[in-house]
C-alpha cells in the first residue's frame, strides 16, 4: 500500500517540487511506516484511501483554498516543525472546521507521525474493503434471531455491503456431492479420531460450504446451521472453522449482524475473530462468560473434538485460548451503532452446561449496563488483544457509500 501526497509550498503552484528538507522528512516517514510516501497531482487525489496534504511552509492558505474542491473528505494535513508548517496548517483546519469538513493535523515527531499513519492505513484499507464486501446468507436466520434482520437493498444503499441469499437447498445438494479437499486443518482434524464418521460428515459440509463461497466470489457467509441437525444429522462447526482460519468469514445462524461485526473486526484488527455468546454475567466479580461451539482453528493455542453442545451429534470445538487483554466488539447490521470495550481473559472454562468453547472476561466496573440495557442483539465478537481504539477509529471515518 501507498500514500499519496498533495505537497503544498507558498513557492510551488503546480505542486510537483519539493524542497530537500521536506523530501527528506517524506523518505524517513517511508521508512518507519513501510508505505511508499508519493507525491501525486491534485487531480489524483480523489483516487486515494486517505490522502494527505503535505503543509511545506507558511503562507500555504490560500494555495489550499484553491486545491480544496479537488480533495475529498477527510482532509489530514502533514506538518514539520519548521518554516511556519504548523501555523498554517491550524489556519487552515480553523477553516475547514467552520465549513463543517472533517479534518487533523498530523504532526510530532517523526515516530509518532509515522504511527498515526500506519493506523490510519489500516483503518481506511478496512474501511475501503467494508465498504465492497460481498457476504451470503444460507437459509434464513435462525428463528431466535428476532431482532438481527438485515434488509439487503438496504445494506447496500447505507453501507455497500451486498447481501447474497442462498436457498437451503443449494447447500444441501453439494453436501450430497460428500466432497472436499484435504488440507492442513482436515488433515490435524482427521488426526484426533473423534468420532471418525462424524468428522468426515461435517468436513463434507466444510467442503461444500467452501464450493458456494467460491461460486459467489464471497468474503463471508453465515449459514442456518441448526437446519443441519435434523437434514444430515450433522453440524456446521468445523466448516465455520475452518472457512475463518483461510480467510473467509464464517459464522453462525444465518445472523447476518453478527457476520458484518466479524468481517468489521477481522479487517480492523487482522486476527481471527470468535462469534460467541454471551452466557452468565457475574456481577459481583465483574465477569462475564462467552461460550460458543466452533471458533477459527486458528486461534487456540490448542483444542479438542466434541460433540455439538445442544444436540449431542456432529463435532464441536473446544478451544483453549490465550489468556490475556480482548476485545469484545459488536455492530449493528447498517453500522449505525456499535459496542467495542477490552477485557482480559483470566480462564478457560471447561462447563458441562454451556457450548464447548468457554471463556470467562474481567470487565471494568459497570460493564454490565450494556449487556443489560442497550445490547446490540446475542452474539459477540471476541478478538486476542487490545483494539479499541483501532475500531472506534474505523467507526469515526466510516461513511455512507458513495454512488
């Protein structure tokens, strides 16, 4: 990836010269970040992620005013700490501020300007992406889902996002196919000789889940799994694990919120997310219990076969993840509301009464007032490690798709 840079010099009209400090102050930001920082005309801008204006100097003001109907919004103006950079640059986010254009100044020093711009390009590639995404549905939502409906037409006009809906029947009759091809994680499943005809039959359903996720090109899928208990006599969760471990993201009865939270946070964040539930709030320790079937085989630092918590029949994941910081994130199906706070994983829990993968969170004091009172539908996202404000990021610059 690239950064573009519209370069501003009280000297320069045509914006294609720079000075030997500023380039310098360019190629060490290149460097730190690892994104090639280029110079491009004003007449490219409009084709960047996030563009940055490079203020070279003071008196740059009115340069500015004439190249603002060629940016886009939000405009980040990159300083130095010489020759008048700053001062113009607050003289012009005074401006933009009062005509309502959404704006920051980037300046410190070189590390920390490096910094912000390595998050900002993760979060607008992230952005950029959700914005495009293509995810299905298979079947229906499950019936308990009452409040996780997402209208399609309306996703796409509000987010970009396109719902794909794919009939029951479809999977069912590549299920038939009894298809799939083998691969590492087949393979170390195949290996704990659980169940050895169970398996086979829910890696049957892996593959013929992977063959319609490549027949509608999708990024993600959520399938009405518990259909599949009394159809095949099998269930969904080593598909859904493994689909997440080689980059698809897969989730759970057909909620198709809970998919966009998990394409939102596997994006922002580059790590495997756990479609969970929430399962027992303890408010006099502050904690709270996620547990759900399947999770990415790529996320435990190890895990056993069992079987499906609530029917007993096919093959469930237990997983033992690593203790530590997590973030519990959850977003509306439109992305008009969202939750993202940190926890810390402090066990692994191993219940008779709960679905297979069990983990107990440490929350902060009053943390329960969400989940009780404003709960933004049942499954969460559990993601290793401390990225709030990375999402919160992602939510700040996220906007409506353009036509």
């Amino acid at each position: 990836m690239r950064i573009g840079v519209y370069y501003l010099e009280s000297t320069n009209a045509a914006g294609n010269l720079i000075n030997a400090s500023n380039r310098e102050f360019l190629e060490h930001l290149s460097e730190k970040t690892g994104y090639p920082m280029e110079l491009i005309a004003l007449e490219e801008v409009q084709n960047e992620a996030f563009p940055i204006v490079f203020v070279g100097g003071g008196g740059t003001e009115g340069r500015f005013l004439k190249a603002l109907p060629q940016l886009k919004e939000p405009v980040f103006l990159l300083t130095t700490g010489a020759n008048n950079s700053l001062a113009a640059s607050m003289e012009i986010l005074s401006y933009l501020r009062q005509k309502g254009v959404r704006a920051e100044i980037l300046h410190g020093s070189e590390e920390k300007i490096a910094q912000r711009l390595k998050t900002l390009g993760t979060v607008f590639k992230a952005v950029e992406k959700i914005h495009s995404l293509k995810i299905g549905v298979v079947g229906k939502p499950s019936d308990w889902l009452i409040s996780s409906e997402v209208y399609p037409l309306v996703c796409k006009a509000e987010t970009g996002i396109e719902i794909i809906d794919i009939p029951m029947e479809e999977f069912l009759e590549e299920i038939a196919k009894k298809e799939y091809i083998p691969n590492q994680y087949t393979e170390d499943l195949k290996a704990k000789n659980f169940h050895p005809e169970d398996t086979e039959k829910c890696l049957e359903i892996y593959g013929a889940l992977k063959r319609i996720c490549g027949k509608y090109e999708l990024d993600g899928v959520t399938v009405r799994c518990f259909d599949l208990l009394d159809t095949v006599h099998g269930t969904g969760c080593l598909a859904l694990a493994i689909l997440n471990a080689e980059g698809v993201y897969a989730g759970c009865e057909g909620d198709v919120p809970s998919l966009i939270s998990m394409c939102v946070a596997g994006e922002v964040t580059g790590e495997p997310v756990f479609m969970a539930n929430p399962s027992r709030i303890e408010l006099d320790k502050n904690q709270i219990v996620f547990a759900h079937c399947t999770l990415p085989i790529n996320m435990p630092k190890d895990y056993t076969c069992m079987t499906h918590y609530e029917s007993g029949i096919g093959v469930g994941l237990r997983g033992t993840l690593k203790e530590g910081p997590v973030t519990v994130f959850k977003t509306s199906g439109l992305l008009d509301k969202h939750y993202v706070k940190k926890g810390e994983l402090i066990q692994n829990l191993t219940e008779p009464t709960l679905c297979r993968t069990q983990i107990r969170l440490q929350m902060e004091e009053g943390f329960e007032e969400y989940y009780l009172k404003n709960s933004i539908g049942n499954h969460h996202m559990i993601v290793l490690g401390d990225h709030v404000k990375a999402l919160e990021e992602f939510f700040e610059w996220f906007r409506k798709k353009e036509d």
